[in-house]
C-alpha cells in the first residue's frame, strides 16, 4: 500500500516524502482511511508504530478540507498527551507533517512560563497538542476557548490514567462541544480505559495493530531464568558481553534501583537510578546523561519511568518482573520504534514464575527463554552433565566457578575493586 492510495493531500504527501516515509505503516493504513471518513477511533497501538502520523495526517486533511468556519482561526482540534515530552514531539510531528499546510498549531505544558502560550493561542490556532494541567489552567484563565473542537485526540491513554489524569480528561471532555470526532489511543485496554472509551467515543472503529494488548512487532523478548542473586552478575554480563550501550533497567522498588546502580558501577558499568526521591534537577542531568551515552544503564521504578520520555532505545531489561502484567508492555515499549528492532529481556527468578505466566496470558504468547550458561537457577546446576560436551562446557565450567567464587566475595565483604577486576576478566572472556 502507498500513501498516495488513502486519499491524502498533495501537500501532506509531500511532507510525508520529505521524511523518507516510503510505505504506511500497519496503523497508518488501517487509521488514516477511518479518520478520514469522519469516524471516531479506539486504536490499540503503542509508541513507535507510527500511530502520531496516523493520527496527524488525516486530522491535518480533514481541518484542511473543511477549511475554518467563517475564515476565523480557532482550535479546531485538540491532542491531549500524558507527559510534556510526548507533548513536545507531538507538536513537532504535526509541525513537520503539516509543513505545507495553511494550518497553525502550538504546544502547551506546565513546567514552563505560561504567558508565551497565551500570546501564541491569543494571536489564534487550529491544533492544540497539551498536557491535561496547564491546559486546565488556560482554560481556567479563560484564554482558550474549546467549544470549537471539531477533532479531539487522546494519546496514550493507559499512561494518561496511570498518571492520575482521569479527573482532569473528565473536565477537559466536558469544556468540548458535543458534536466533535474523537480519537483514543492506547497500548493497553484495562477497564477503567474500556470505561473511559464508552463514554466518550461514538460506534468508534476499533483498530488493533496485532493482538490486543500485543507488544510492537519490531520487539523481540527473550527471557533468561536465573536465581535471584545472580540476577546482577548476569545484567552486567549480557550488558558487557553483548557491548551493549544504552540500556533501561526496571527494579520493582526504589531502593533496588539505587542499590543496582551503585553495584552496577562497582562492575565497572556506568549506571545511575532515576526515581521519585530525586529532585527534578537530579532526575533531569541523569536523563540527559543516558540520552546523550555519558551513562550506560539506567535504571528506574515503573512509576519514575512513567514520567519520562525515554524512547528508541536499543535494550530494555526487566531486573525484576511488574506486578501489574501492563506494566510490561510500556515497559518494553520503549524499545525498538518503527522500522527499527530494540531487544527486551526480563530476567525470572523463580518466584516470579506465576507473573510470567499473567504477562504471557495477557501478551497471548509464550516468551521464548534462552539459555545461560553458567547462570541457571541452582536446581539446574546440579543436574548430571554430559561428558565430553566439549569446549562449551569447559568454558560454562569456568564461568560456573567463576559465579560461585563472586558469590563467595560478596558473601566476605571483599573490597569492589577486586569485584571490578574479577568482573573485567569473565567479560573479556565472553568477548573472545
Ligand atoms: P510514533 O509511533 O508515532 O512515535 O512513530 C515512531 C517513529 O516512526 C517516528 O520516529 C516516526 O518518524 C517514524 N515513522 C512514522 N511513520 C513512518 C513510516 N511510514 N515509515 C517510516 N517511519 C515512520
């Protein structure tokens, strides 16, 4: 399929091309030609399937092709995002799309001084991209006016009610006009959005890329079954072993995720642990620190996590299993954008069989388990090997000592300059 073929303007062909965009994506396929029929949306697609052209495409279309009632600017279409972040790319998707559009558009969230958001919405635009507060705060002010929306978008609608934003969605909804088109997307479909989605869609579309509740095709899983305490001489080795760059580590709680960075760092992996204790400075100089690869591994709680936009990233690791089965699908989300392949790996100790088992339920798949040598959980190691297995198993030999004699040091608080040492000769092992 082309993107000539679902009924798009020159001029937003044109941009598309200027992006190198050569084929639509599943969702933009599926998407554009429903919200060009003027129908209301419920899209199961997470970031980086390419669901911000799907949706900003034919929202530029139709805004365009109707053209402004009584040639006045107003906001004719509002896309509410959960973080600033996502706001801000957002605004620059519909900014790059609609380049040759006689459309303007502009970006509103807090954090930021608010007059120069005034002055923009009072010289007038057409598109709106906001964060539910400051949105609030404006219309509040009475310097926005909503009640010309023809177009209203939710994006990431999970996060959004993750975050706690349901009360505000509430009283956003209720300043809109009653006849509008209304676009809900989400990566998951828990009951408070199926809630949510009943009230404010209208015989919607249900677009689904994949199964529901599926992870981005462009993910692979991998799963590695390893005792609990050898869980951190494992991330280093995949992470050394595998040289890999730019890796986002969960822990379930926010001293486990001090506690991983400072032992990360005591392997000699550059790490840092992001999480609600920090202050918005700390929290800001480590992002940008992972962003820019001054930090290797970052390594956050699911709830510090949700406020960041960290995205594209080549390698994410699950250290400890989420609770909540959701939570792994944003967690992997994060990794392996359109058109590119990022790799999740959880690591399962053995009592977090049972929530494999719910995430696998709710993944409607098994994750494929890969090996580890010297690594699996204590019952294996103790099963009878084969004799003569060769080279491989002289090196598993090897490592095998290696871990207990790790374990051993550990144990007798030997100091983390010979933890590093013995880290550094195992890695360059591996690489060999
Ligand atoms: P999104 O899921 O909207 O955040 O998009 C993920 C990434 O895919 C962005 O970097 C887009 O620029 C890119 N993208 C969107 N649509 C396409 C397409 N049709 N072909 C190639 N890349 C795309």
């Amino acid at each position: 399929m082309s993107f000539e073929s679902l009924g798009l303007s020159t001029a937003l062909l044109r941009a598309v091309q200027e992006q190198g965009y050569t084929e639509p994506t599943p969702i933009q396929s599926r998407v554009i030609p429903v919200v060009l029929a003027g129908r209301d949306v419920m899209g199961g697609a997470q970031t980086g399937t390419g669901k911000t052209a799907g949706f900003a495409l034919p929202l530029l279309e139709r805004l365009m092709a109707a053209g402004a009632p009584n040639g006045r600017r107003s906001v004719r279409a509002l896309i509410l995002t959960p973080t600033r972040e996502l706001a801000a790319q957002v605004s620059e998707s519909v900014r790059t799309y609609g380049k040759h559009v006689p459309l303007k558009s502009t970006v509103i969230f807090g954090g930021v001084s608010i007059n120069p958001q005034i002055d923009t919405l009072r010289r007038g635009v057409d598109i709106v991209v906001a964060t539910p507060g400051r949105l609030l705060d404006i219309a509040q002010q009475r310097h926005i006016d909503l009640s010309r929306v023809e177009i209203f978008v939710l994006d990431e609608a999970d996060r959004m009610l993750d975050m706690g934003f349901l009360p505000d969605i509430r009283r956003v909804i209720a300043m809109l006009p009653r006849e509008r088109q209304n676009l809900l997307f989400s990566a998951t479909f828990p009951d408070d959005i199926r809630q949510l989605a009943n009230k404010m869609l209208r015989d919607p579309v249900s677009v689904e890329i994949g199964q529901r509740n599926a992870t981005a095709d462009k993910i692979e899983q991998a799963v590695y079954f390893v005792d609990k305490g050898q869980k951190r001489g494992v991330l280093s080795w995949l992470v050394g072993s595998g040289n890999w760059q730019q890796v986002l580590v969960f822990t379930r709680t926010k001293h486990g995720a001090n506690r991983l960075a400072e032992q990360l760092v005591d392997d000699g992996v550059s790490a840092t642990a992001i999480h609600g204790n920090k202050s918005q400075g700390a929290r800001t100089r480590a992002l940008a620190d992972f962003k820019r690869g001054a930090v290797r591994v970052l390594v956050a709680t699911d709830i510090a996590a949700r406020g960041l936009d960290i995205n594209e990233l080549p390698h994410v690791v699950n250290f400890d299993l989420p609770e909540v089965p959701e939570h792994y699908v944003h967690r992997i989300g994060r990794t392996g954008r359109a058109g590119r392949t990022g790799l999740a790996v959880s690591l399962v100790a053995g009592d977090e069989r049972a929530l494999l088992k719910q995430i696998e339920r709710l993944l409607r798949q098994t994750l494929s388990v890969r090996p580890l040598d010297g690594y699996e959980p204590r019952r294996e190691q103790h099963r009878e090997r084969p004799r003569n297995a060769g080279e491989r198993d002289a090196q598993t030999a090897h490592r095998h000592g290696q871990n207990r004699g790790q374990a051993e040091r550990r144990g007798h608080g030997h100091r983390h300059g010979e933890r590093r040492r013995q880290h550094g000769q195992r890695q360059h092992g591996q690489q060999r």
